[in-house]
C-alpha cells in the first residue's frame, strides 16, 4: 500500500480534522488530526521496533492516520470512516479490515467487564478476517497521545493480555 497521504482527497479531508475537537479525558491533543498524526508516528516507531517490511510499516502508519477519518461526518464509527476512505478510492483489504476492526479491544474489553469475554471462536474469526499482530500494535499506537501511556489504557492492556493468551502476538514488541 502506498503513503495515503498521497490520496488528495483523503488528505484534503484529513486536512479539516482539526475541527473535529479530541476527548479531553483520553487525548492530550486538541483535536482528531493531531491525534492521528501522533497515532501515525507511534505507529511507525512499533513497526521500526518490531522490523516490519516498509510495505506493511507504510499500511500500519496509514491506518494510524486514518482510522478516524469519519469523524469528520460527525459520527465516531469505524463504519463512518470506511465510508469515507472507500470515497477517496481506498481499497486495499488488509488495510480496510484493520480500520473495520481498529475499536476490537474497546468493545471487547467492555463484554468481558460484563462478564462476557470474546470466545475461542471470536478470536479464530478475528484472526481470519485481519492481522491481529497489527491490530494489537495499532491498538498500543492508538494510545500515542493518552496522557498516562498505553499501559494505562484498560481496554488495550487487556487486549494484549487475551491476544498473548491466544497466543497470537508472541515476541511482538509493544514499548517503542
């Protein structure tokens, strides 16, 4: 996959992110492009850290930038910012599987805090339809701008906890 920046209309809507106003209890930025740009370039440290070939380095940097594009639509949806990307031409399926599962850990984390964590057969279909190698990094890359770190972000600590369980991210380097 190429630099999506190079896409003139994902990145003149990139451009107008930064009225989209940033969470203040979970961002240490004002606004959802700065955080995207802090997601991309955390990204990019994780895929150095963890040797990923350029391809997949420039994908997971990508999705970094992106994953909140929809936003923009006034809506806070992976499906909004599918949308979004698939109007700008975006149509490489690793890369729209990750932006379709990027909230997993969150939604996941919340079933499991009601008691009802994600199944063997969750995580086998997880695994069928995207990279959860690149979905936990993306997940801690995601963190970048979360004012006490990724190691405090509940949803992706556990994330990581049940992906190691699995068995799914051994070795993976996740302090970059």
């Amino acid at each position: 996959m190429r630099d999506l920046m190079e896409n003139k209309r994902f990145r003149l809507i990139f451009e107008r992110m930064d009225q989209v106003p940033a969470p203040v209890a979970r961002h240490a930025v004002p606004d959802a492009r700065s955080h995207c740009l802090a997601v991309g370039q955390r990204a990019a440290a994780l895929a150095a850290a963890n040797r990923l070939d350029p391809a997949l380095s420039t994908l997971l940097v990508n999705v970094g930038l992106a994953h909140d594009v929809g936003k923009i639509t006034g809506m806070a949806h992976p499906e909004q910012s599918l949308e979004v990307l698939e109007d700008c031409g975006v149509e490489d399926p690793l890369f729209l599987s990750l932006i379709r599962h990027y909230d997993t850990a969150e939604r996941w984390h919340a079933s499991a805090m009601r008691a009802e964590p994600p199944l063997p057969a969750s995580w086998r279909r997880l695994k069928r339809v995207t990279d959860v190698r690149l979905l936990v990094l993306f997940a801690v890359a995601n963190c970048a701008d979360a004012p006490a770190g990724w190691r405090r972000c509940e949803e992706v600590v556990w994330f990581v906890d049940a992906a190691r369980a699995q068995g799914l991210i051994d070795g993976l380097v996740l302090d970059a």
